[in-house]
C-alpha cells in the first residue's frame, strides 16, 4: 500500500509540472541513452543505462522539488 501511494504521488507531482520544464531532462535521457548503447561491454552498457536513469531522476526531482 506504501508503494502505491508513493507511485501515485510521484506520478501527481509529475502532472503538476509543465510539460516543458521535463523536457530537458528526456532529452538528456535519450542524448545519454544514445551514448550508452555505444558501449562495447554488456554490463558496461547496462551500468551506462541505469547511470542514464539515475541522472534523469535527479533532474526530475530538481526540476519538481527544486535544488
């Protein structure tokens, strides 16, 4: 129950923010994405992934919350 609402609150903040404002950050995720998929290395590259989406969440969450 925890997680759902946790999941629901994430997704209402999400919705509160202007579609704009995320914008930067799923372009950076694709940019790094893109990078990502040039790695050699299977495990590098899954590492370079979830770098990628540890990046986004950080720039979602300053975009949200602010710094």
């Amino acid at each position: 129950m925890k997680k759902l609402f946790v999941v629901l609150l994430l997704g209402a903040a999400l919705n509160a923010v202007p579609a704009p404002a995320l914008a930067g950050c799923f372009e950076d995720l694709g940019n790094c994405y893109n990078e990502a998929a040039k790695v050699d290395s299977w495990v590098s590259r899954w590492l370079a992934g979830l770098d990628c989406e540890l990046d986004f969440v950080e720039c979602t969450r300053i975009k949200i919350v602010g710094t």
